[in-house]
C-alpha cells in the first residue's frame, strides 16, 4: 500500500472515530435533562407540563437549525463547525444547574439546541466526503451507533451522580463531558480530504456520464431535495418515530419511577439497556442492508419497525416486572436503532443527489424533531392533566399517554411502506 493510500486510511479512521464518539458526548449534553426530571417535579421547582415546554423548546430549535445548518455543513470545514457546536452546549449545560428561573432554563435548553444541530450535519456531510458510496452504508451504520452511545453514558453515568450528588450536578457532568468532547473533535476530525492534501474520495476512477442534479450546483441539487415526494414521506415517518424514540428517551425513566416504583437510578439502567441495544441496531443496519439487500433499505426497516409493537410491552403489562421491562428495552432499543439509521437519515441520503447529502439530512432532521417537540408537550400536558394527589402523594394515570406512544409507533411504519419503490442511487 502507497503511503498516500496509508495516510488517507489513518485520516478516514480519525475522522469516523472522532465523529462517532464526539457525536454521542453531544447526546449527553441534549438527553441530561431527561434523567433529572422526577428530582426536578418532586422538589417543586417546575412541573410536568413546564418541563416538557422546556423539553419542546430544545427540539423546536434543534429541528430549525438542523434544517439551516443542514445546508451550511455542505459548505463548512466541518472540523470548525461541529466543535463550535458542542462547545456551547457543554458551557450551557454547566449554567443550568445554577438556574431555577423557568423562563432562563427554556431559554438556555433553546440556545443548546440550536447548536446541538450542528453536530449530525456535520458528521454525515464528513462520511460523504471521507467515504464512497460503497462504503458509505456501513459507515454510516456504525456512526449512527454514536446516538446510543450518548444515550447510554446519559442514563448511567449522569443518572449515578444524579443518585448521589443532586440533579444540579448532573448538569455539571453533562458540560465536562461536551468539553472534553469538544476537544476530541477539534484535535481528531478533518474537513475534507483535499484539505489534507489528498485527492477528493468520490471522484470516479474512470470518467463516466453523471446525472443532471449531481452535475448541478449546490443551490440546483438542494433545490431538488425540496421537490421530491419520497424525501418528505420519509421525513413525517421519521417524525412519527422519532415520536415514539423521544416518548422513551425523554419520559421513559420518569414513567417508570412513577407508574411501576422504579429508583431513578433503576429506572436509568432500564431505559439504558435501551440504547445499549440501539447500537448493536445502527451498527449492523447498514451492513446488512448493503451485503444482504443490495444497498436496499426498505426490507429490513419494514421489519424493525415491526418490532416496534414491543413499546406495547414496556407500557401495557401492569405492575413492576423487570425482565418484561428489560426485554421491552431490548427489542424496542434494536428497532429503534435500524430505524434511526435508515428512516432518520440513511435513506433520504441515498436517493438524493451527493452534492446535497446534508440538505436532505436537514428536510428529514426539521420534520423529526418537530415531531419530537410536539411529543414533549403533549406527554407533559397529559401526565400532569392525568395525576391527582392521594395522601400527599403524586398518582399518575397513563392511559392516553401509553396509546398515543403506540399510535405514534404504528404510524411511522405505515409512512415507510410509502416509499418502499423509491429508488437508491447506483453505486459507482
């Protein structure tokens, strides 16, 4: 292997790691509050319903600027860009456990939210230009595993210091990990590999005829990424399951402390096992799909969403039994993680023009986390409207709440088969 061959290999494997890991300490500076919410209800600093306005406002200004920075990544030094993102977040993070003011606190989760949508960008516009398209879908699989991972460390490590310390410290340890992060992205990822003094990945070897839109300018492409049907089906499936991700990531250990008598830190593990799973999910999605399905996505994300209908157990079997929770976790987290990787971002990449990868990251990112948002509130606004207070203390009822989760579950398959012809670009 030529030494220029070498050296491009070691730059790829920096950069997909540094994208891999510094992405998931982004997940645990976005899912912090989600652990701290029970602490936070029960010492009476905000109530069900204000945190999840204050859980909306992060996903409302997420969703906007994942669809804006979306677009940008296209044209930034990626390296820059995505640093700059989980640096403030970090620095947010380590203000809100001095905050009690409700007004601060929304406006602070909103201002990490907005730069919290610089870090997926960044990363899928990084693999399309580190990575062919033949490589792509498994790399792009094992980024995604960057998502559980963050979830993962969010609801062990910073659930353990909530047990301990108090949930003011949770915030704290959520900010040092997002700078150490921060440091990991400046130092190990790279923009493009013409800046590093190497030729451009997805130049074709031989010349051959292209089509018009990867022929086009930026605007020309991420113009036909805004008029095509199949990207903005895609992006409302996504919603709907992101829906159903977000109703177990943001309310999941709070559900569980109060409907079936979970520790916070049981609780945790719980919902952990979740994402745990998720990985092996988003690790293996790709692969399969592009050795077993040619490159097809629709087959196995029909088949994970189905798996799905295990949320049923996690909400509709009463009473505190652990190995149906854990099981729940298990089959849930694995659909949940292929379904991340294809319908969240994967299949949109595919069938849109190259030059506009993070254009179409940014449709599906918007609608995703709109729906995420409008989860929050809702759950929020229905918890609180379904509890009473016996002997001093807190009965839930979550009757609505389990079949909207459900609904929101069934809806997103159904969305997919929609799209099931859409067509994946040839290969080079």
């Amino acid at each position: 292997m030529s030494e220029q061959k070498k050296r491009l290999k070691r730059l790829q494997w920096s950069t997909f790691l540094a994208a891999t890991f510094g992405y998931g300490m982004y997940y645990v500076c976005r899912l912090s509050l989600n652990v701290m919410k029970k602490p936070i209800v029960d010492e009476g600093i905000f109530s069900e319903t204000e945190l999840g306005i204050i859980g909306s406002v992060l996903f409302f200004t997420y969703a906007i600027g994942k669809f804006t920075n979306g677009f940008l990544a296209d044209r930034s030094n990626i390296k820059r860009f995505m640093t700059t993102g989980l640096l403030v977040t970090a620095l947010v993070n380590l203000c809100l456990g001095f905050t009690n003011s409700f007004i601060l606190f929304a406006i602070l989760w909103g201002i990490s939210g907005w730069f919290q949508s610089m870090g997926a960008a960044s990363c899928v516009v990084g693999l399309s230009r580190w990575f062919s398209d033949k490589e792509r879908g498994s790399f792009y699989g094992f980024w995604s595993a960057s998502h559980n991972i963050g979830e993962a460390l969010t609801f062990i490590i910073v659930a353990s210091v909530v047990s301990v310390l108090g949930w003011r410290y949770g915030f704290l340890g959520a900010g040092l990990v997002g700078l150490i992060g921060a440091l990991i992205i400046w130092r190990f990822l790279h923009d493009t590999p013409q800046s590093e003094g190497l030729p451009a990945v997805n130049q074709p070897k031989e010349k051959k005829e292209m089509n018009a839109a990867e022929a086009a300018d930026y605007n020309k492409a991420q113009k036909q990424v805004l008029l095509m049907p199949a990207i903005w089906i895609l992006a409302l499936s996504s919603a709907f399951m992101y829906i159903s991700r977000y109703a177990v990531n943001s309310w999941g250990v709070f559900y569980l402390e109060a409907e079936k008598g979970y520790t916070t830190l049981d609780a945790s593990f719980i919902i952990s096992i979740n994402s745990v799973c998720g990985i092996v999910g988003t690790v293996f999605s790709g692969f399969i799909s592009d050795k077993l399905f040619g490159g097809r996505r629709n087959v196995p994300a029909l088949i994970f969403g189905l798996m799905n209908a295990a949320l049923c157990l996690f909400l509709l079997v009463p009473g505190t039994h652990t190995w149906v929770d854990v099981a729940a976790m298990i089959l849930f987290g694995t659909s949940i993680g292929v379904l991340l990787c294809f319908l969240g971002g994967l299949m949109a990449v595919d069938i849109a023009p190259r030059n506009a990868s993070g254009a179409a990251l940014g449709v599906v990112g918007i609608a995703s986390y709109i729906g995420a948002g409008l989860q929050d509130v809702m759950s929020g606004v229905l918890i609180e409207g379904n509890k009473t207070v016996v002997d001093g203390t807190d009965v839930y009822d979550f009757t609505y709440i389990n079949w909207f989760w459900i609904g929101a579950a069934i809806l997103s398959v159904l969305l997919a088969l929609l799209v099931w012809n859409a067509r994946n670009k040839e290969p080079e």
